[in-house]
C-alpha cells in the first residue's frame, strides 16, 4: 500500500499533457505544442563552456550542500543589484531548481493542518507542495478584471488563526501579470499584521515588457524582508531548465532549515551546473535581452490573433511567455457527439482534433481560459492558432 501522501498528489498537469502530445507526436501525429513552459532558445555558449570547463578540470564531487560560495556571492551580488536586497551567505541556499527550493520552503514552513493562501489562477505545484507537508491550499480566487492578480482585501477574507504563509508568484504562470508597487505594499501590510510568511517566486522576473521593472515584495522594508522566501532560479532566464539551478532567500533560521532538509535528501545541486550558473550570472547577459526581444515580438503577435479569434478574448501580458485567453463564449457547445463543457474538454478537444496541444485554466484553478505558451516559433505559433481558430469555428 501506498502512504497517504503519495495518494493525496497528482502528477503536475503541464507535464502530463506534454507527454501525451509527445506521444501523439511519435505515432506520427503532427502535433503544434503550446503546453510546455521552457524558453525554446539554447542554452548560451558561454554557460555551455563554463560546464565543460567544471567537467574537464575536474570539477565533479560534492559540493556544500547549498552551494559553492562563489555562486551565493553571484545571487548575493544579483539580489543587491536588481533587487536592492541585502543578504550574506547564510541567507542563500542553492537548489536543484526553483521547484526544489519552493518544496524545500514548504517542507520548512508547513505543519500537519497550517493553511497556505494560494491565489489562483496558480501555478500547478504549489497546492501539491503544500498537501505533501499535509497542510492546507485555500485557493483564493482572483478576477480577470483585476488582471488575475489577488488584492489584500481578498487575501484578508481567508485568513484564519491557521493561516501560515500566501505563495505569490509575478510575473505570474499562467497569466503574465506581475504586481505594480502599490498592491505589494497592500499585500505585505496584511501578511505582516498576521504574521505570515511570504513565499514570493520570482522567477519570470527578467521576462517583463513595455519597459517594466520587478519589484521584489521582499524590498519594501526590513519586516518584510524577514518574513519573506524569495525564490527565483535560472531555468527562465537563462534557457536552463536541464541544468537544475534555483536559489532561496531569506531568514537565516528558515534558509538553515531549508539547507538541513536538502542535506538529507538530494545534497548539493550538480556541481558543474553550478559552474554553469556562476557563468549565467556573471557573464554577459546579452542574450537574455535577445531572448526577450524576440518574446515580446511574439507576445504582440499572438495576442493580437487571439483577439480576432470569434469568441476569445485576449488581455495584453506584461511577462513571462504565456498567454491565458477567455474561452468562456465556446464552453457549453459541441460539435457532433463531442461537448466541451470545460477548460479540460477544450484541451482535449484541441489535442485530439487540432492537434494542438495546451493546457486547460482547470489546471491553475482557473475555469473558462487556456494557457498557450509562445516559447515557441513564429511559425509554430501561426500554424497552432489557425488550427485553434478552424476547430473553434467547428463548434456551435
Ligand atoms: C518554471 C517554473 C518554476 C520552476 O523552475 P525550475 O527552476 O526549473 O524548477 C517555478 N515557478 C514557476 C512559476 C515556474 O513557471
């Protein structure tokens, strides 16, 4: 028999429908996939070469459990430049991606029965995270008028003496909102007067348009600062989702806990991944620019498609490579013997008749949308709509 933690988890459903499309994919379907949240650009040279370096000189045992020195200097130097945040090493801990660390975070935080504040539409793993400490996701439901994001009044409602820490994450998987300085200020204000923690994912941070600039709730003061788990990693923004490379920071005493979990369960991140990441941070950071430039082209693009799509309606994203258009006008319609009821059906729908896979607003706790990623090609992504268009068109 399975433990009961084992059963109360799903796997992540970003993950599952990319791997049925994949399989559609190699019984020769050819599949246009929306679904997966990883930059479609190589990693850079120079990171590549910094690894072959590590493995060439040797580079390749153990390393301490939460990362070389020089790496915590580089996130230390990175925090204090883009962040104006301050923090030594002990308030730095390196792990095998941002998940890690969010599950490290949770497994440091959460107690049998506390409750964590989840805005949805949410990013998939955060209420698994939070069941496998047997805690408690209370999903606090977010509007579109408010462009997803939660507001303090709203978080304030589902406070409850059990109540231990709210999870955001800006910009936001899935919808490409991020919160302006106003709203941080308001949310901090209510966490703080409840004494919760703040587990703020940053990691879109360096994937914002129209000349934004992020601002880490964790930099509006000192109190702040030491209630909050910033949490980012190089997996987005510097096309490293392979290598596994993802930091916290925060309180000592919380960022120990963090480190003492890892050293019984995984031990250090790669160590030559960690070379990779001393190189991403501290080398050029042109193609992070590049990168950008070309999302942006595409953001423009593909939303300005999907608002000419009958029936959809598409909000202009400020981040990350994500677009979450309303579908709601097509849920309830049907084409033969087929109804699309839901987000879920959509997608099925989509993967199976269309060939086009993406994942369903069920999945982030958010019924009535989809999420199309566009780290893909200009290409891809004009043959992806006009199929999502034909299918649409199809219902009635
Ligand atoms: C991709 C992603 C992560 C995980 O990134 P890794 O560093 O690859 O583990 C965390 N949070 C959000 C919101 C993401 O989209």
């Amino acid at each position: 028999m399975l433990s009961e933690r084992a059963k109360k988890i799903k796997p992540s459903a970003t993950l599952s429908i990319d791997s049925k499309a994949k399989e559609m994919k190699a019984s020769g379907v050819d599949v246009i996939s929306f679904a997966l949240g990883e930059p479609d650009f190589d990693t850079p040279d120079n990171i590549k070469e910094a690894a072959i370096k590590a493995i060439k000189s040797g580079f390749t045992k153990y390393t301490p459990v939460g990362g070389v020195p020089e790496l915590k200097d580089a996130i230390i130097n990175k925090l204090k430049t883009d962040n104006s945040l301050e923090y030594d090493r002990t308030e730095i801990v390196v792990s095998c991606g941002a998940k890690h660390s969010l599950y490290n975070a949770a497994q440091a935080l959460y107690s049998p029965g506390d409750e964590v504040l989840i805005p949805a539409p949410y990013w998939v793993s955060y209420p698994d995270q939070v069941l496998l400490n047997d805690a408690v996701p209370v999903i606090v439901d977010c509007r579109e008028e408010d462009l997803f994001m939660v507001t303090a009044d709203s978080l304030k409602e589902k406070i409850t003496k059990k109540t231990k820490a709210v999870i955001l994450n800006y910009p936001s998987n899935p919808t490409g909102y991020t919160y302006d300085k106003k709203t941080l200020e308001g949310i901090a204000e209510v966490a703080l007067k409840h004494n919760l923690f703040i587990v703020s994912d940053e990691i879109y941070e360096k994937l914002l348009y129209d000349g934004l600039t992020h601002i880490s709730i964790a930099s509006i003061d000192k109190e702040v600062k030491k209630k909050t788990i910033v949490i980012n990693g190089l997996s987005k923004s510097h096309a490293m989702t392979g290598w596994r490379i993802g930091y916290a920071a925060g309180d000592k005493s919380v960022i120990k806990a963090m480190e003492n979990i890892q050293s019984q369960s995984t031990s250090n991140p790669t160590s030559i991944s960690q070379k990779a990441a001393i190189e991403a941070m501290t080398g050029q950071q042109e193609t992070v620019s590049i990168m950008v430039k070309e999302f942006d082209k595409r953001r423009e693009f593909i939303v300005k498609e999907l608002n000419e799509i009958p029936g959809v309606s598409c909000r202009r994203p400020q981040g990350a490579f994500y677009a979450f258009p309303n579908i709601k006008a097509h849920l309830g319609k049907s084409v033969g013997s087929r109804k699309v009821a839901d987000s879920s059906d959509m997608a099925m729908y989509l993967l199976e008749d269309a060939a086009v896979a993406l994942v369903p607003g069920g999945a982030f706790g958010m019924e009535g949308y989809i999420r199309i990623s566009y780290a893909t090609s200009m290409e891809v992504i004009k043959e992806g709509l006009n199929r999502i268009k034909k299918a649409l068109k199809a219902l009635s």
